[in-house]
C-alpha cells in the first residue's frame, strides 16, 4: 500500500464537514448533485490525514482517473515466501498506478475535476 500525504491545507475537521454537506445535498436530491467519486476521494484523504503520519509518504494515485480511491488485493505468498499484492482503482478498476507528493496529485485533480477541495478558501 503506498497511502500518504506529503501536505495539505485542509484540516480534517473541514474535510470531514464537507463530505457531510455533500452527501446530504446527495440524499435530498433524486439524482446525486455532487460527483459521489469525488466523495469517496474527500472521504479516503480524511482517513488519511487522521493518521498524523503522512509527512514522508507520498500519494497513491489512479493513473487512469486520479482517484485516490486505491484498494490493495493481497494473494497468497509464492513458494519462495514471496508476499504478492495488487494494488487497484475502486472507481475504474485499473492497476496503474503513480505516486506524487499530495500538492501536485492536488494540480491534476483540480484540473481534470475542477475540484479544489484541499486549499482553504481566503
Ligand atoms: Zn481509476
């Protein structure tokens, strides 16, 4: 599992806050008003900034999509003792991933996404 974050702005009280408001506006309206992976995004960062021990990991990320949504597959250990694990996108389920510090993994989300979720508002 390579989960991490470098650095963020946002504390996870806010991200938190944000992820409820916007599950609310989902479950009011008859179709989600918010991306609900973009969601499951801002959800998996809280977990990840709860931790307090990000600071020299860096992100995991879809190469595919840009989620963060990453899940590991472990398999049974090979003969030789060797430990196997897959590492896959939850949203697209590809296999190819990169890793980056958490501000530039930040730059391509907001620019694929538009979403700027992790920078205060001044
Ligand atoms: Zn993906």
């Amino acid at each position: 599992m390579c989960i991490g974050i470098k650095q963020i702005n946002m504390n996870s009280n806010k991200l938190k806050n944000e992820i409820k408001r916007r599950e609310y506006y989902n479950n009011l309206a008859p179709f989600p008003v918010f991306d609900t992976e973009i969601i499951k995004d801002m959800s998996k960062l809280s977990e990840i900034v709860k931790k307090q021990d990000y600071n020299n990991e860096p992100v995991c990320y879809c190469k595919t999509c840009l989620s963060i949504n990453i899940k590991s597959v472990e398999f049974e250990s090979t003969q030789a003792g060797e430990e196997r694990s897959v590492d896959y996108c939850v949203p697209c389920g590809n296999t190819e991933m990169e890793e980056v510090h958490i501000s530039e993994w930040q730059e391509m989300y907001k620019e694929r996404y538009g979403e700027d979720f992790l920078t205060k508002k001044k």
